[in-house]
C-alpha cells in the first residue's frame, strides 16, 4: 500500500542552525503538502507543491517537490525556538497520505 | 472566520464500552474527514465525506467505528466497543474541495484525546 516515510524522526539543533526533514513516498505523488504541529496541537497547513522539481519558499523556509514526484524536502534556514514542532508531509494520491513526521527541537 | 470545532476535547474511558465524538467543520466546507493519531505518527485517514456521502471509508475499523455526516454539515465518529488500541487523539478536519483534485488545504480541529483504559 501507499507509504510515506520522513527523516530524520527527531532533530534537535542549536538555535540558529539550519534544519532539513526528507519525505519519500514509494509512488508517484499528485501534490505535497506539509504541515506543522506545535506539541499538544494540531497539525497547520504550511504550504502545498503540485508541479514536478517546484520550489517554494516562505521566509526562512524552503520546500521542494522532486523531478519523479515522489519525493519532497523542508528546510528551515537559521532556525528559531518558534520552529519547534513536528512537521508532517501530506502525499496526495486519492487521498492524503501523511509521513511519519520530524520532531524539532530547538535549543536556546 | 471560525474554525473546525471538536468535542470533547478528552474523554476516558474503560475497554468495551462506547464513546462518540463530534465535529463542526468550518461553515461553506464540503469536505469533512475523520483522522486517527497515535502518539508519535502522523494522522491515518479513517473516513472521508463529500457533504452527507462517503468517499472513503477503506480504513475505517466498520466492525466497531461508525461515522455518519447526516445533513452534510456536522459530523459524528462512534467506537463501540471500545479497545486499548483505540487510544490517540481524533482529528476532524474539512477542506474546501474534495481530495480528489488534492487542491484544498486541510483545517484540523483540536481533536479529542481519547483514552482507553
């Protein structure tokens, strides 16, 4: 069946270092999504790639979809104690396929 | 404007017995799904309604979960009998469009903290 996987399952860097997390999904996706969860919320929707090799950014953040859509990667560039979370991508085929998810934790 | 309303937003309760919890998806929505999220996973889809009508229900446990979105607005997910391994919060959210054209962001409720004990 349909599996999305992210590395790393847990991240902890110092405050001001860059953070990456890597969805992989075992077929071609139509579009990602990923979100965000603070702990002890619930999951808020980032931002939504649709096209083969898309790159997005939001302020220090920068998504990318890959060429074979079936990949995608979130990185955080100088990160701050506001990014810690989970962040979850969201395959779409049919339905929504959520990742594993990658723990942030961000030490002052 | 207002967003994916849940309730309860905890409940406990003893193996075997039953437990219902409730959704009110944001107004104009058509949408609305049920997720599951154990501690430390990310969000399994357990039904998914396009107004009153089920899209899909492929994962959802029919034996002892049953959800029903009667007038297309507000939405109820049931566990009867409950087991241990139903444990996880539950997440209601709605979207705009359905996941057929994945054009749509999902709005995620609160959820409900359901623990079986």
């Amino acid at each position: 069946g349909q599996q999305v996987m992210q590395i790393p399952q847990y991240q902890h860097v110092q405050e001001g270092e860059d953070f990456t997390t890597y969805c992989n999904s075992s077929t071609t996706l139509s579009n990602i999504q990923w979100y965000k969860q603070r702990p002890g919320g619930h999951p808020v929707f980032l931002i939504q790639l649709v096209k083969s090799g898309e790159v997005k950014k939001q302020k220090r953040l920068t998504f990318q979809f890959g060429e074979a859509k079936k990949n995608s990667s979130l990185h955080i560039t100088a990160t701050q104690t506001t990014d810690v979370g989970t962040y979850f991508c969201a395959g779409h085929r049919n339905q929504f396929y959520f990742g594993t998810g990658t723990s942030l934790t961000v030490i002052p | 404007e207002a967003g994916v309303a849940q309730s309860p937003r905890y409940k406990i309760i003893e193996k075997r017995q039953s437990v219902a919890f409730w959704c009110n998806p944001i107004s104009g929505h058509a949408t609305l799904y049920w997720y599951q999220q154990i501690l430390g996973q990310g969000p399994k889809l357990l039904i998914q309604f396009q107004n009153n009508g089920v899209v899909d229900d492929s994962q959802l446990p029919k034996d002892r979960f049953s959800a029903e979105r009667l007038k297309g607005v507000d939405s109820t997910l049931k566990i009867q009998p409950a087991k241990l391994e139903d444990s996880a919060v539950y997440l209601c959210a709605s979207s705009l469009t359905g996941s057929s054209t994945g054009a749509s962001p999902l709005h995620f409720g609160n959820g409900t903290r359901l623990t079986v004990t």
